[in-house]
C-alpha cells in the first residue's frame, strides 16, 4: 500500500515535469508569434487552452468520472483569457460530504499543478456556499463567467442558479454597485489615464473597464458578445468596432508588459516602458522617443475605451431608471434627464455648424452631466465632417470665437478636446493628443497638461484669492480680452513633437490661428509674443538674482509694457502649476509675485530710468526701517540691529525680510549664533536666517543639516557680516510634503546641528528613488567669472541629498559660498553657485580644473 502511495507521488512529480515543460514550450511559442505580430487576444486564448489541457489531465489524474465534483474557471480564465502571467482562478462545485470525500485527491490536484508552474487559486464551495459567498460583488463577478472544465449540464445549470439574479444581485443592483466600484478604482489614479506609469489592468480606460461593459451586459441583458449587444440596440456597430479594437489594443501592451516583466505586472513602470517599446517595434527618430510613441498610443486607447464606455454606461441607466420625458430647450435641443440631446435624429451631421451650436446650447445651460448618449454617438459619427479651421467657412471660425467668448469657454475646450472636436478643428492640438514626454518634469500627457493649464486660469477668473497663488486674482480684472490669454494657454506646448524650439514653433502656429480667425494684429502679436516666450518670466525667477535691479531691468525690456506683463505672469503660473501637482509651491509663488511687482515698478517708472543699487538700498531700509518702528522699536534699537547686517543685504532683500531679519538678531546679543526660521507666504515654505561666527565649512554643515532634518534648499544667499560673521539666508521646502514643521522646532534643530565642530559633518546616507535610473541626466558644468568669484552651471540627476554633496566638495576644495539657487525640473537639478577662494577672488584655472574633477566624481556616480 505505502509502495504505491510512493510510485503514485513519484508518477505525480514526473507528470508536473511535463506539464512544466509543455507549459514553458507552449509559452514560448506564444511569444515568438507575439514578437511576430500576432494579435495578443488570440493568444491568450491559446494559452488559456493549452493550460486547459493540463488542468484537466491533473483532474482526470485525481478523479474518476463518478466522483460527485465538478471544476469550473472563473474570472479572466472563465472568460478564457490568460496573459504570461496571470491567475488561474479555480471553483470546484461540490456538496460538503463529497467535498470531504475528495479532500485528499483535491489536495493532490492542486499540488500538482503548483508543482507544474501554473500559479492557481482553487475554491471549493457548494451550491449554497456559492450563493453565500456571491453576496461579495467581487466574487460574484467572478463566478458568473464560470466555465467548465470538467463538468456536466447539471453541474453547469446548479452553479448558474446559485448565482442568478433571482436570488441575489438583481441587475439595477449589480449596476450601481459596479458603477460604485469602478468610481472608487478610477479614483486611486486619480481619475486620468494619462499617468506617467498607468496601470493597464484597473486604470482609467483600462482593461477593467471593458471587462465591466461585458458583466452588466452579461448581467442585464444575456449577452456575452458585443454582436448581441448590437442586435439587442444597446451599441451602434461604429462603438463595437471601437470596443474591440482598443481591446485589442490594450491587450497587445498588457501581454508584452508581462513578457519584458517576466512576472504578473499591471502598472507600466518606467522600469519596463523602454523595453516594451522596444519589443512593440516602436523606434526613436528626431521627433519623439520611440516609448513615447507607443505611450501615445496607450493613452490614446485609453480615452477611447472611457469615450465610448460612458455612453454605454449611460444607457444602462436609462435602462435601469426608465427614460424621461424629454424636455425642449429651444427648437434644436431638449434636456433628457441631465443630459443633453438633439431634438431631430441626425441634425448634427447636417451641417458643422450645429457641432459648435450644440456646445454653445451645452455652456448656457447649467446642471448638465454631459451629452445624452444618442448624441455623443452621432457626434462621434459627425467627427470626419468637421474641417480643420482653415478649411471652414469664416462663420464657423467666429462661432468658435463666439465659444471661446462665452460663458464657460474653459469648459468648452475641455469637452471639445475629450469628445475629439478640438482635434479635427486643430489638427496639432491631435498630435500633441496622448502625446507624453519621457521625464519626471512633465507628469501629464501635453494635451492634458494645456486643458490644465486652461484650468488654473479659468480659476484665475473667479475673483476669489486662492492660498496657492498670491496676486492671481487681483492681476485677472487687468486684462483687456481674456479670450487672448486662453489662446496663449492652447497654443504654449503645442509645437512639441515636432522637433527645433517648440516654443517658435508653437508661436507660427498662433499666429497663424488668430490670422485665420480674423483677430486684430495688435492681439495676434501679443498671442504670438505669449507663446514664444512662455518659459521667460520661470527662467527669469526662478535662475536670475530677481533682487539685482540689473535683472530686473533687462527682463522689463523684454516684456517692454504692462499689458504683457500681466499676461505672462498668469501664463507661467498657470502652466508651472499645470505641469506637475508637486511643482508648485510657495516659494515659486513669491519668487513670480515679487518678479511681476518689481517689474511693474519698473516699466511705471520708465525703461530709461533704471533703478540703481544705492537707491534700492535706500527704500528699502526705510520701509524696513518702517515696520520695525512699527513693532514699537526705537530709532536706536534699529540702527544698531542694521549696523549688524552686510550692506548688500539691504539691496537683495525685501523690506519685511530685513525687518524680520532685524528683529531676529534684537534678540541676541553681538556675537552669539543666531537661527531663525519663519513661515514664507505660501503654506509649504520656510524662510532660514543663520548669523554666527564664520568658520571653515559652516556652508556645507548648514546645508548637510538642513537636509538631515528633512528641508529641501530651493535658495540660498550667503553674505559676509561685520565682525567675522555671516549672514545666510535659506529658502526651504520638506522634501516630504506631507510634513508640517514649524519655524520655532527647525531652527532650533538647526542651531543644535551647528554646535561644535561643523568640519566633522558629513552627509547623510540614503537609498535613492528606484525611477531616477530611468532618467539620469548628463552632467554639465560650467564657470563663468564674475565680480567676487566665479559663478558655477550646473546641470545633473536630482535626487536626496544632492546639495549636501556638492557643498561636501566645496567645504574640501577650500571655496567660499556667496549665492545658491537650486532648480528642479523633474529629475533634473540646475544649480548655480557663486563662489570665490578664500581671498574673496575669481578661481584660478587650476582651482577650476580640480573643482570640475571633484564635482564630477560626486554627480556622475551610479544611481543605486
């Protein structure tokens, strides 16, 4: 008995070597034909019927044809679908004595085919533990796709009965709860597709989101095809044929990402973007990166599978909540529920005129959901009739003027764009459609980030303030035609692709927009003039000393009057805020406000009349001056307080900045450290001010303990004080911006940090984020002499600790810091520094040369 236990076991493990092997062979042929081609939803129907047949060679092994159990496949493999790597979802329907009985062999059964690679997850319930168990919507999601494997007609007939809607989840029911579940799950990616590494199963757009249209239908109707959905009126063939080719389409990316995985993976991280590319036959040229293209194409699936999936997500509403009257709006539109409709069947292919009256009817009339879903179909189906803008008539051109006049010309764009009108009437607003860029900075598609770019102004036009941006509000009401600034705003990012500068591109292609639809040349130039210098006003901020009045100057020659000062500054906060929710802070806030009211002074002042040094120097210790006396100090008190600061500091601060300076150091006597920290004017910004005693690497100890306590130096001034002091100042942000540190608790952490022997510190250690190898940027570096030293470029990957480093070296070079401004843009950092030899002078060019050594063997290490 025990010796044919064993030979059993042994026959066991020599069948799952063959199943293994025959599992791999058939795999791997999969792959070839995928490599080849072949269309990925009928492979995985192959592999779903060659692992068929192992399945059921283990059960024909354990079982013989009397034993009362049956075995089904349920979820993506009851609908005989498997990717690479997916589950094999398993029931075994059985009553609990023959549950019992089998224990053994159903033990053996899935040991077997563990054994054999296939990764299952076996259920074994009975009719009535079916029936209970299904009141969890996920599983009975799963089990109404059963599909036999080793059954007959009544084992297939008891489990649909378990499972009918005449026991639980009638049809309405399972809807809205389905709806429900797929609200929540669009949720967690925050409602777009268009993430940077979108996951291609349960994102937005989705498999999931196809798989749900089959279960309602599956559900409501019976139907298990898109035909019988078609027969049965509930899809129009143009909507299947769009169904199943993104299905197709979004099968092909999910089989190849589990192929480059070599695991169950859902979420196309960049860590497998290049090589699936790759594996697509996607290939780079001059305009794009070849993973860019094929991540174009995802999206752009991806939005068609939400275009279409809601009209039909619509019509099972009505179905389930009867049809309401419809109620007239004018002689060409009627309200349905909260949808609008045409009132005469086909009106819209009629003419593509009725397409911008049909938005125009949707922007003036408030409460409305979206397009009732008849409409959206013929709208989809009007789509080809739309002319690009210089093929129309000049009518249509002012009704779309008319639109973006309107009232809700945001939202207009917005829909347009979503329901593909804004793509034929643009034709490079459709090519930027889906399109994204292979980096960190840009965390939206171009098409996306342009509508929220329209977003944030729009919200400039509210009049209420908003904490994240100071002066938006009160600058909006400045402006002469509002509409001009939303042409900006669509057409600032829309050369991109194309290769060269897109912001010329995009600047020719404006022009040639307002041209054709008849605007004035003094608007026309001032669109094109917005769009070709949309980075100005950031690069200005956020790289020059905006506190020097020479910057100050050059850059009010540029912008040249008032008018497109304003524009520009709503542009760029509006588009440095649309391109990554991260991006944005306080500290970018005040650097365009204060950048925006120093140049207006400027330009009221007269370009021919610069400010100079000495007279900035003065205004601003008398409003300073001002405050201080304000806060009930004396005249005395407050000589003595400036008498201890650097005279350059009274040119590159603000007034409150000095007062507060000012009354920092009241509180400390003459020589002793003083760290204060205070609450910049947006809520995730800190404002640093050291004033100690110099010594050698005081710098680099600040720096190293600042990013020790978790602060990120987005600036840095660094001034010689009288009496051997310095005199620091420190724009900070957290690097984790979930964390709330108050000014009093940072700078008294500082100050421990800064007691004893600063010369000792060193950095701190730590892992680096898994995406920066992704995205390693060429190190740059360039020196520039100046007056009192030499200015440092440079350009490399970002990541944790980086200035820390960098200060590390300076500290062992033997260089003084004077100035520090640090950009990130995405991945990649752009620093300047300026510093000098311990005589305050130029570096020589062998200091230079050892610097750039030294630099270099710090930025170009490997990203671990």
């Amino acid at each position: 008995m025990q010796a044919a236990a064993t030979g059993a076991l042994i026959d066991d493990a020599a069948w799952s070597v063959a199943a293994r092997t025959a599992v791999a062979l058939a795999d791997a042929k999969l792959a070839r034909r995928f490599d080849a081609g072949a269309p990925a939803d009928r492979l995985i129907a192959l592999r779903a019927r060659a692992v068929d047949v192992q399945v059921r060679a283990a059960w024909q092994r354990c079982f013989d044809e009397a034993v009362p159990l049956a075995l089904f496949a349920v979820g993506g493999y009851g609908r005989g679908e498997l990717f690479p790597h997916s589950d094999i979802d398993l029931l075994v329907l059985a009553e609990p004595a023959a549950q019992q009985q089998g224990e053994t062999a159903l033990a053996r059964f899935n040991a077997m085919l563990w054994d054999a690679g296939l990764q299952v997850s076996m259920a074994v319930r009975s009719a009535q533990e079916c029936t209970q168990a299904a009141a969890d919507i996920t599983v009975v999601t799963a089990l109404i796709e059963a599909r036999p494997l080793c059954a007959n007609d009544a084992d297939v007939a008891r489990l649909a009965d378990a499972v009918s809607s005449g026991h639980l989840w009638p049809p309405a029911r399972f809807f809205a709860e389905k709806c429900e579940e797929q609200r929540r799950r669009h949720a967690r990616f925050g409602d777009t597709s268009d993430n940077l590494e979108p996951n291609l199963k349960d994102g937005p757009g989705g498999l999931r989101d196809l798989h749900l249209l089959g279960w309602l239908a599956l559900r409501s109707f019976g139907a298990r095809s898109l035909d019988q959905m078609i027969e049965l009126g509930r899809l129009g063939f143009d909507e299947a044929a769009a169904l199943e080719r993104e299905r197709r389409a979004l099968c092909r990316f999910r089989y190849g990402l589990h192929l480059v995985a070599g695991r169950r993976e859902e979420r196309l991280r960049f860590d497998y973007q290049k090589p699936l590319a790759a594996r697509l036959g996607d290939v780079d040229d001059a305009d794009s990166l070849g993973v860019e293209k094929m991540m174009q194409r995802f999206y752009r699936s991806a939005a068609i599978v939400r275009r279409v999936g809601e009209r039909l997500l619509q019509r099972f509403e009505e179905y389930f909540a009867g049809i309401q009257p419809p109620e007239p709006l004018d002689t060409q539109f009627e309200r349905r529920g909260d949808y609008l409709a045409t009132a005469v069947s086909g009106w819209l292919e009629a003419d593509p005129a009725h397409v911008f009256a049909m938005f125009a009817a949707w922007a003036a009339t408030p409460g409305l959901r979206g397009l009732h879903s008849q409409t959206a179909r013929e709208l989809a189906l009007a789509l080809p009739l739309i002319p690009a803008y210089d093929e129309a008539p000049a009518s249509l051109r002012e009704a779309f003027m008319q639109l973006l006049r309107g009232p809700q010309a945001v939202a207009t764009l917005e829909r347009m764009a979503r329901l593909g009108v804004l793509g034929h009437w643009i034709p490079a607003f459709q090519r930027v459609s889906g399109r994204m860029q292979f980096d960190l900075f840009h965390v939206f598609t171009v098409d996306q980030h342009t509508l929220t770019v329209l977003r944030n102004l729009a919200s400039f036009a509210s009049g209420e303030a908003d904490p994240r941006f100071a002066i938006t509000h009160l600058v909006w009401p400045s402006l002469r035609k509002p509409e001009l600034l939303l042409l900006a705003g669509l057409f600032h990012d829309i050369g991109k692709g194309r290769g060269g500068d897109h912001s010329e591109l995009g600047a020719v292609d404006a022009r040639t927009f307002c041209e054709a639809h008849g605007l004035l040349e003094a608007d026309i130039a001032l669109v094109e003039w917005l769009v070709r210098k949309h980075l100005l006003m950031s690069v200005t901020a956020q790289k020059q000393d905006i506190t020097d009045p020479d910057v100050i100057h050059r850059f009010a020659e540029i912008v040249a009057d008032r008018q497109r000062l304003d524009y520009l500054y709503l542009l760029t906060c509006a588009d440095i805020a649309g391109t990554s929710p991260k991006l944005w802070n306080g500290w970018k806030d005040r650097l365009l406000a204060d950048l925006h009211t120093a140049t207006r002074l400027a330009l009221r002042r007269g370009l021919g009349q610069p400010v100079a040094a000495e007279e900035r120097i003065s205004e601003n210790r008398e409003a300073a001056r001002a405050m201080l006396l304000a806060e009930g100090h004396d005249d005395a008190a407050i000589a003595a307080m400036f008498a201890r600061m650097p005279q350059e500091n009274f040119l590159r601060s603000r007034p409150d900045q000095i007062a507060w300076q000012a009354a920092s150091l009241h509180l400390a006597a003459a020589g002793e450290a003083v760290v204060a920290s205070r609450a910049m004017s947006g809520r995730d910004g800190l404002e640093v001010l050291v004033h100690m005693p110099d010594q050698d690497g005081l710098f680099a100890a600040i720096v190293m303990a600042l990013d020790r306590l978790g602060m990120s130096v987005q600036q840095a001034r660094v001034l010689d004080a009288p009496g051997g002091a310095i005199h620091d100042t420190f724009h900070v942000l957290p690097v984790d911006t979930r964390q709330a540190i108050e000014p009093a608790r940072l700078a008294n952490a500082l100050a421990h940090a800064l007691v004893g022997d600063v010369g000792r510190m060193l950095p701190a250690r730590r892992s680096q984020p898994r995406h920066l190898k992704h995205f390693k940027v060429a190190p740059q570096l360039d020196f520039i002499d100046l007056a009192g030293g030499t200015r440092i470029g440079l350009v490399c990957t970002d990541r944790p600790g980086l200035l820390a480093d960098i200060a590390r070296v300076l500290r062992e070079q033997h260089l003084r810091v004077h100035d520090a401004r640090i950009a990130t843009f995405g991945a990649r950092a752009e620093d300047l520094l300026l510093v000098s030899d311990e005589h305050n002078h130029p570096l020589s060019p062998e200091r230079c040369d050892a610097l750039r050594i030294a630099l270099l063997a710090v930025l170009d290490g490997d990203i671990a």
